[in-house]
C-alpha cells in the first residue's frame, strides 16, 4: 500500500441562525502525485425554512477533487489547472426540498458539472434531477 500523510482542514458556520455553512480542504502528499480536493456546502438553517410552507431544504454546494491534476480550462498542453478553476472534477449546484405529506418530500437537484471538449476546453453542462424521498 501507499501512504499518503498531509493536512485537513474544516471550517463551520451558523450565520446569526439563518444559515450554515461548512467547508473543508485536504492536501495528502506521498507516491506519485497529491491529492488534494475542496467541498463547500451553505444552507439554510431549519428555523428559516419552516418559514416558508413545506420547504425542508435549501442549499447549495461545491466541489472540485485533485486539485493541480487536471490542464487548465483551455487545455494547454503541459499545463495545471488552478485552485478554483474548473476541471472534469469540479461541480456545483443547489438543493431545493419540499415536504409534500407523511414524510414523503421532493427533493431538486440542479448540478453544474464540466466536460473536456473536442477542441480541449472545458464546457459546463447542467444536469437537474428529482427525486421523491421517504422520511421515517
């Protein structure tokens, strides 16, 4: 096996009771190459949503995992992409949940995610979903 050693790192917020949010970095060295990836999430806190009529969940979230792996967004040979420059292994979106009735809900997914093209830039395409989720 491989062993990696390197830092984490998390960050925790309650913004006045309105909204909360989280994010956390690793850098692992060791082998061949680094691994080092970010997520971020926002949302908004229970007490806010149960102000608006069945909504049980509001956030958003970001992604983005090998960090200095990838090329760069227009593909230039040799090179590396940056710390929030977007890469195949970079995604975003938000989260939007309804309560709809004895703890069945819905919940809206809407993710931005990228792709290398033919010409090797990156493109960004959206990919929404829904799904029905049971609470028990």
């Amino acid at each position: 096996g491989q062993t990696l050693n390197g830092v984490y790192g998390r960050l925790v917020t309650d913004l006045f009771g309105l909204a909360e949010g989280s994010a956390d970095y690793q850098h692992l060295v060791g082998g061949d190459d680094p691994k080092r990836q970010l997520h971020a999430e926002a949302r908004l806190s229970p007490a806010l949503t149960q102000m608006v009529p069945r909504l049980h969940r509001a956030s958003a979230y970001y992604q983005k995992n090998n960090i200095g792996t990838r090329l760069d967004t227009d593909g230039t040979p040799g090179s590396e992409d940056g710390f929030f420059e977007s890469t195949e292994d970079t995604f975003y979106g938000y989260e939007v949940g309804f309560e709809m009735a004895g703890g069945v809900g819905v919940l809206w997914d809407t993710r931005f995610l990228f792709v290398r093209a033919a010409d090797g830039k990156i493109d960004r395409r959206k990919v929404m979903s829904i799904e029905t989720v049971f609470s028990f």
